[in-house]
C-alpha cells in the first residue's frame, strides 16, 4: 500500500492533466485528436464556433498537461494525442477505487454486526 506522501505526491503530480480534461472544449480537442492524429489547428477549428487563437490557448493547456504535443509541418504545427498521461492517471484512480472499496467493505461490516 502506499504511503500518504507518495498519494499526496500522485496527487498533485496528476492534478495538471485532472484539469485540463475538466474544460468541456479541452476534453472535445482531446476527442478529435484520439479519432484522426495529427491534426492543425485549422482541422481542430472546423465544426466549432471557437477562434483560431481560442483552440491555440486551449492545447497550450493540453500540451502543458502532457496530453498533446506538437510538431511543426512546414509553416504549421500539428498536434498529436499523447496517451501516457492517462495511463498514469488510471493507475492513480485504480488505486483510489480500491481504497473506496475497501472503506466500503469496512463499513458494511460494521453495519452487519
């Protein structure tokens, strides 16, 4: 089992890529680039009412995140889906579903008595 500190450093560590998925535009972006990677961002815009220099901002975040990394093409840059960042997030969240059951199961015991 882990310690609290080591939670706690989980935590936080993960806290970035928990808040950049916590933007409805952001999670949309991340959508669109796990369908069809790499993609400008004048493919991201297409079929949204958000500016150029709006999606810009929004995968600076992502990108910040971990979530997203870009690579220039010629005068553009292209964005691609980096999946590693969630997959340190489901490790975290796996083990906090565990504590939850394991409280749960405490309780129910508890209350069977």
């Amino acid at each position: 089992m882990r310690s609290r500190s080591n939670i706690a450093a989980a935590r936080r560590f993960h806290a970035p890529v928990f808040a950049a998925l916590g933007d409805e535009t952001r999670l949309l972006l991340v959508g669109k680039l796990c369908e069809d990677s790499p993609q400008s961002i004048s493919e991201l815009t297409q079929g949204s009412n958000l500016t150029r220099q709006a999606i810009s901002k929004h995968l600076r975040v992502l990108q910040n995140a971990g979530l997203v990394e870009s690579v220039r093409a010629g005068r553009e840059s292209l964005y691609e889906f980096r999946p590693k960042a969630i997959d340190g997030i489901k490790t975290y969240l796996d083990h906090v579903s565990r504590q939850w059951d394991e409280a749960l199961d405490r309780l129910k015991s508890l209350v069977e008595r």
